[in-house]
C-alpha cells in the first residue's frame, strides 16, 4: 500500500528532505544545496534524488508536506508586487503613521521602513461602517464605479489591497469592493482585511492585509509552479504548505493567504522539536535552530510551544497567530567584518548558499562561522555525507583577511567569531525566556540544523542551563517537523466585554466560530482523524493597552464558556506567570475569541536505522577550545553510538546532516530515544 510522506523544508544554504513510510515508520532523510534564484528547482531535483537513493515510487507518495522561505525573502529583500491600496477616506496615511515607534530608540537618524504601497497609490472611498457595525455612512454604487475608474486609470498593478475601518465588524463594504475588483479588473489579486485578519486594530489589521497582497503574485506564482512540478514526481500526493502557527494548510489557503507563511520553515522545526523532545519524556525545552543564515529559538513548555499573534517581520507588523520564534542573523553563513568602531562584528549579512562560506569552495571568500569552525578543527573535512568537501586552507585564508587587521593570529580571530555568534545566540534566547519571566536553567536545551550542535555547548553554558539534547537527525528536524504536523485552521471573532456578568454574547461568538471551525473540518480535513479544537481568550485589565491570550478548557461538546470565576482566575494565573503580579480587584475585559481548529494526519513513529556499535573513535583531529593549545579530539560516527553509550568530552560526533561538539567540560551519552544529552559542567 503506498503510504509515504515526504517533507521538504527549503533554508538559505540548504534544502531537506525527509520520508517516513505510514505503515512501518521507515525514516529516509536527504540534503542537497539550495538555488535561491528559484527554490522549487532544489526541491524536485532532491525529490529525484532521494527516490533514486531509496526506491521510493512516486506513486507511492500520499502527501507532500513543503516548509518555505519565499515569503519572508521576498519581504526581507522587498521583491514583492507592485501594489494598491483602497482604504476609508481621510485615512490613507495610517499604514505610514503606524505605531509611531522608532525601530532604533536610541539611533534618531534610523526611520520606520517606507510602507509597501507608496502614498498616491492609496486611494479613499467615501464610506464609514462605526464603532458597532453599523453603516454611518453607506457606500454608494458610483462611488464603487468611481474607484474602479481611478483604479483603471492609474498605473498598473498586479494586486490590491482593501482595508476599511471596523470592516471585521461588518465587512459588506470590503467585500462589494473587492467584487467590483475582481469583475473589472480580472488579472489583479485582491486581499481584504475582513477575510485576512478579521479583528480589531487598524494598524496591525491594514499592515497584514498589506503585507498579504504583496505577496500575492510571487508566492502565488511560485506556489502554482511547484504544485506542478509535485504532480509530475508524487501525482497521487496531497500538497500541504506549512503555516507560521505551527500547522498545515493546503496549497489553496496558501495561495489565497501568502502572509501566513512568513515563519513557515522555522516554526516546523519547532514542532520537530517537541516531538523529539516528547521521545526523551521532555516537555520543557528551548530550540536553538542554527542554519546557514540566521538562528531561530521558541521556548517549549510542557510539550506546548507559545503562541505570539503580532510580529515585526523585517520591519513590517504582522497580526496572525504565529509561534514565538525569536530569530537572529547568526548562522553558519554569516560573515565575520570589523565595524565602524574598529572592533569585530558577526552577521547580519551571510553568504548564504551562494557563493558560501570559503571552506566550501564555491568561490566565496569571506570569513564566515563555517570558516571559523573549519580552522578550529570543529567541522569534518566532508559534510551532507559527503556530498560537500571542506577546503581548510581556503578557510584560513577567509579568517586571515579578518585577523591581519586586528593584529591578531587566525586561531584567535577564529574563537572571536564563535564567541561573538554565540552571543548572538545567547541573547535571542534571553528575549524568548529570561525577558519572559521564564527561568532559562529550567529548560533543557534542544539544538538542532546544520550548524545546531557546534555551537550549544558553548551557549548553554553561558545561560547556565545544564541539560543538552541532540535530536536523532538535527539537521532534517524542520523537514521531519512538516511530517509531524496537523492540519490548522485558526479563527477569530472580536467581542469586547467587560467580565462582569453574563457571557450571552461571548457565547455567541464561540457558537459562530465553532461553526466556521465544523465547516473547515468538513472542507479541509478530508482523510484526516481526531478533528478537535482549542479555545483562547484575549484578554486583559480594563485600561491595559494589550492582552493576554488565555487557553479556555471546555468539557464535552458544549459551546458555553465557563463561569466568570473560573475565567478569571485563568487571566489571574497568565498575568502572574508573565508579568510577575496580579491585581484580583482590577476589572478585566475580554477582547477577542479564537479557535484554532486541528486534525490529525496519519502519523507513524519514525523508526531510524539502529546503531552498529561498538562505538570506536574513525581519527583523531587537534581541536581548539582555547587559544593555547590543541586538544587531540576523537571522532565518531553517530550510527556506531548505541543506546546508552556514554563518554567524557571532548569529542566530536559526526553524522549526514549534523556536526556535533562536546567540549573537554562536557559529557554525553545515548539515551533509549537514541537522542544525545550532554551534560554541561558549570564551574
């Protein structure tokens, strides 16, 4: 019976790939380099070549699961669409006014990103729909046609973006607008607020919206290309998009909702990791996914990662359900170069998969985290199972153009460049913890991508967290989170209500949301099993500017939400663990309802290929953990570390997709899991 599903995460140097079979849990992994000037040609090139690895038949493909990066580069890199925008009148200037925070607070030469639709591309329409829904001022049938005239006069766009005040109240306006669109001008994408992000704040609201319709044609495009080509390698596969919420939609929702994927590989890789973390029986954990080009860490607890609903991405506002990834241009890539105040600086900028790091040999030549591991002796000479060999001398002679400046030797210059990326680290993770209120020694830490293992010893012990856990494939750990993740839909419902009294209108707005969730599950979830879905409150003091999301736990199938006590304590326990004090006394208010709707997809545990023990060193290199002198470091394979192998550092631990580095202060053993912990000594 075919039953493989296959997923594919596309990063900034490398793409992967990983196949578990449903019926007997067969793990087959792939990585191949990634070819940023178009993403899809790296995926079915390695679709092709892990099917000529393994003998897996397209045909036997059922689902194809792809975590993307276009996106967020096009956001990154501003190649999106040009773009209108059809707001109420006298409030075409509110995307630029925003939030009239400085993206520098301490740098008052830095300006705000100019938005992304230039100000005589937003028009007005004379309409208002107030405070509670209701029509102030109706939009008129020859205003419609006067827009549409302006529109068709103007210069020629390929999407339009439609964000009109308290349209998540009652969306009849946007939604006569965008009809009107669409008849008269076919070939332009149009997004509205109302079905993007239907909820209060019209910042927050317009800039989604905005970011959506800019995104339209080249996801869109690229979407419609690559599920294609998957038709042509996989015909009888579904094809899901990984969302930023940490679930899957299919490719339609994606085409029609592009910004949801803004966080789509990263938050994969988290999802990969709780279920990693799950097979060593531990909840609590903090990510540090280290790829070529930036570091991504979420916080974990009790299995659950956290979800955040407004994000800044490259300078734009998101308001979408997002996990809370923190993320940082430090990765593998990134270059090393001497700043304006004479002293070393690491990132943001990085080579990416082309030209690479120097020690690829690829014709980059700058210093790079991957040069800098080279020359300490950290990385093997053959990485991706020998699908890349690493040039040393090339290396030394990247590190050497950064070293000669500071007067310093190449060794010296080499530890300064991992110090200062695990810095970096250190402080992305103190954003997603400490800053939190969360204990970062109470966590375990899980490293996982590329780069992951080179550089956890080291930042988990400048947090003093004790605990280090190696996945079994840490490299493939985003691709094998897009097999483990559920379908999602999520939903959202604004209600402003003092908590106080009765709920009858709280009520109603779950009952409505709950039908909306029924009917995705009816539409969407087809195959899949387990159909459930979690309520959350936004809510907060009266007087607060910004809520809370509080989980609601509902008995059996009943639409009604618990008595006003026992929600509130909810908000009393949420506002303690975040900020540390809580007032019983003060009113709270509730502001928004959603559901996030899920069903679960056939699911297998992976069964990987059993270590051939006994476990024996392959070499001996000279590593440096100090400037002083080299430490002859053993080397082992991975696949010969059995369950419950243990040793003392220093070592290095080889395997496809991963390099992992136990310092002469740390110990490590195999756990039944046949995941790695390390055990960090802190003085």
């Amino acid at each position: 019976m075919p039953d493989w599903i296959v997923g594919v995460d596309v990063g900034g140097t490398f793409t992967d790939f990983s196949a578990r079979e449903v019926s007997t849990g067969a793990v087959h992994i792939h990585k191949r380099p990634s070819t940023p000037d178009d993403p899809s040609r790296a995926i079915l090139d390695g679709v092709r070549e892990l099917q000529e690895k393994t003998g897996i038949a397209g045909e036997d493909i059922v689902r194809f699961a792809h975590g993307t990066t276009v996106a967020t580069n096009a956001l990154l890199q501003r190649k999106g669409a040009a773009i209108r925008m059809v707001t109420t009148k006298g409030f075409r200037d509110l995307v630029e006014i925003g939030r009239q925070v400085r993206p520098l607070i301490y740098d008052l030469q830095e300006d705000a990103p100019a938005p992304l639709v230039s100000r005589s591309n937003r028009l007005e329409v004379l309409e208002r729909i107030g405070p509670s829904g209701e029509a102030i001022i109706e939009l008129t049938d020859a205003e419609i046609s006067r827009l549409i005239a302006e529109l068709k006069d103007g210069p020629r766009v390929e999407s339009v973006a439609v964000c009109l005040l308290f349209s998540f109240l009652n969306p009849s306006h946007e939604q006569r607008i965008a009809a009107a669109i669409r008849s008269e001008l076919p070939e332009v994408y149009v997004s509205i607020s109302s079905d993007v992000q239907p909820e209060f704040r019209e910042y927050e609201r317009f800039s989604t919206t905005l970011i959506n319709a800019f995104l339209q044609p080249e996801v869109g495009r690229y979407m419609e290309r690559l599920k294609r080509a998957v038709a042509g390698v996989a015909p009888n596969a579904k094809f899901g998009i990984f969302q930023s919420s940490g679930g899957i939609m299919s490719v339609d929702k994606a085409l029609e909702f592009p910004v949801r994927t803004a966080l789509s590989g990263p938050a994969a890789g988290v999802v990969g990791a709780a279920a990693a973390g799950a097979k060593s029986e531990m909840g609590n954990l903090i990510t540090l996914d280290i790829g070529g080009t930036s570091t991504d860490v979420c916080l974990i607890r009790d299995g659950e990662t956290e979800i955040s609903h407004v994000r800044d991405i490259a300078g734009f506002r998101i308001r979408l359900p997002m996990v809370g990834i923190n993320t940082v241009g430090a990765g593998g890539g990134s270059i090393a170069h001497i700043g304006p105040d004479g002293l070393m600086k690491v990132g943001p900028d990085s080579a990416g998969a082309v030209p690479g790091p120097a020690c690829y040999g690829k014709g980059g030549d700058k210093p790079t985290v991957s040069d800098a591991n080279v020359v300490l002796g950290r990385l093997p000479v053959s990485l991706a199972g020998g699908g890349l060999m690493i040039d040393r001398d090339k290396a030394l002679a990247a590190v050497r153009k950064i070293a000669e400046p500071l007067g310093i030797s190449e060794l010296k210059a080499a530890l300064g460049i991992c110090g200062i990326v695990s810095s970096n680290m250190t402080r992305a993770i103190r954003a997603v913890s400490t800053e939190k209120g969360h204990d970062p020694r109470d966590f375990a830490l899980m490293p996982f991508g590329g780069a992951g293992g080179l550089h956890a010893a080291d930042v988990a012990r400048s947090l003093g967290i004790e605990r280090i856990v190696i996945p079994a494939s840490p490299g493939i750990l985003c691709a094998e989170g897009l097999i483990e993740a559920d379908l999602q839909e999520n939903f959202v419902f604004t209600a402003r209500t003092p908590l106080d009294g009765a709920l009858d209108a709280l009520n109603e707005g779950v009952a409505q949301l709950d039908e909306q969730a029924q009917r995705w599950i009816e539409s969407e979830a087809d195959g899949a099993s387990d159909a459930y879905r979690i309520l959350t409150l936004d809510m907060r003091y009266v007087g607060q500017n910004y809520e809370l999301p509080v989980v609601v736990e509902r008995l059996g199938n009943s639409s009604d939400l618990p008595a006003v006590d026992i929600l509130k304590e909810a908000f009393f326990d949420a506002h303690l663990r975040n900020y540390g004090h809580v007032d019983r006394d003060a009113p709270v208010e509730i502001v928004n309802i959603r559901m996030r709707a899920l069903a679960r997809l056939a699911q297998a545990r992976p069964v990987s290929s059993v270590p051939v023990g006994p476990a024996t060193a392959s070499e001996y290199h000279d590593v440096w953990f100090e400037e002083d002198n080299p430490v002859s470091t053993p080397i082992y394979p991975r696949n010969t570390l059995e369950a419950g192998f243990a040793m003392r550092g220093p070592a290095i631990i080889t395997q496809f997709d991963s390099t992992t580095v136990v310092p002469p202060w740390a110990s490590v053993a195999v756990d039944s899991a046949l995941n790695l912990i390390m055990e960090i000594d802190h003085a």
